[in-house]
C-alpha cells in the first residue's frame, strides 16, 4: 500500500467484555467463512461511528481530530435493543442524545479527510487475508455519510451473516474505548490502529 493510496478506515467503539463475550457466542451461529466472518483477535466487535476511505498519508491527523473531539468525552452510557435480521443480523443500539453528538462531530471533524474519489472497485484500502472486500463492503464505505450517517444513523453492533433466531434482554452498558480501524471483508475492524479511553468526567 503506497502513501497516495486510500485506506478503509472505521472510527468505533469497542465493548465491554462481558458484552463482546455474548456477541462472540451470538456470533458462533452464523455463517463461517467465506461466506461469513468469525469474531476473534483481529475480527473486534464494535459499534461504528464513522466509515469512510481516506489516504494512508492522513492517518496521523485523522488521529490527532479524533483524539481532539473526545478529549472530555465521558463514557457513554448505552443500552442494546432488539436483534434484526436481513442478510446480516444486528443488534440495535439506542441511539441517545451523547451518542447521536458524538457521532455527528466525528464525521464533522473527519470530512476534510474523506476521499470521496474511491470507486466501486478499489479494494487496496481494505484489509485482507487473501479473502478481500465485497463490492458490497466498498459501496457501503464509500456511501456512509450520505446513506448511514446524521438522521440516517442506525446504532447497531454486526453479529454476523445470516439470520439469528435469537432473543436477548436489553443490556445497559458503558462504552469506554474507541478506535480507529482498518476495515476488512463484510467491513469487519480487522487492524486496530490507535485506541482512546474516555476519561473525561462530568462537570
């Protein structure tokens, strides 16, 4: 991957083990590879705030915005809702007040270094074990901001491909960590590139 070449980058936060201990076993009932995913070290389960390509050569900068708009960023307190099944099945989030502002000022702050220029069939920007990005995956990347983004902001953690028959109880929750990752195949967080704490305290 050379310096002028576009990475897929996703801005989330990561969970609390006892919850990611559940996804990781919600997970297990879904499709494997290749024609699914498996949560594991290098496969993380998160809640996206952000996606979007942008040039490797701006990763620095895009660490220093990020670590600017959640320098007194408090933990954010959440709670899960219901499973949805399509091709994939996911687990809402509620979407409160702290989290729809956060996710607004990351991608306020992250505009100036999106590349809108990737096209449908760049997928160096991704992750790969050989397995590669779906077309799917790319379009989704390259469209967020105006298909999943601001009012369109659906708050949801990806369990896996497939349909779940599965019902779990509304979970609370405190998210304490975010991170900037490069994205793999189904827009999985693949390399972890830089973790932050929320540390900031109420005033």
């Amino acid at each position: 991957m050379t310096d002028l070449k576009n990475i897929a980058i996703n801005i989330a936060l990561l969970l609390p083990d006892p919850l990611a201990r559940l996804i990781i076993t919600l997970n297990r009932t879904l499709r494997a590879p290749p024609n699914g995913f498996r949560f594991d070290s290098t496969h993380l389960p998160h809640l996206t705030l952000v996606q979007q390509f942008a040039r490797q050569r701006d990763l620095a900068a895009i660490a220093d915005a990020v670590g600017n708009i959640i320098r007194n960023q408090i933990p954010l307190a959440l709670t899960t809702t219901h499973i949805s099944c399509a091709q994939s099945s996911t687990l809402g989030i509620g979407l409160t007040d702290e989290l729809a502002t956060l996710h607004g000022r990351l991608m306020e702050c992250l505009k100036p270094f999106r590349d809108a220029s990737a096209s449908d069939d760049e997928d160096a920007g991704f992750w790969t074990d050989g397995d590669g990005p779906r077309r799917a995956d790319i379009k989704w990347v390259a469209t967020f901001r105006e298909q999943s983004a601001f009012h369109r902001f659906e708050p949801h953690i990806t369990l896996g491909m497939g349909t779940l028959g599965a019902h779990i109880t509304p979970t609370e929750f405190a998210a304490t960590q975010i991170a900037m990752c490069q994205l793999g195949r189904f827009c999985t967080c693949r390399r972890v590139l830089q973790v932050w704490t929320l540390t900031g305290s109420e005033r």
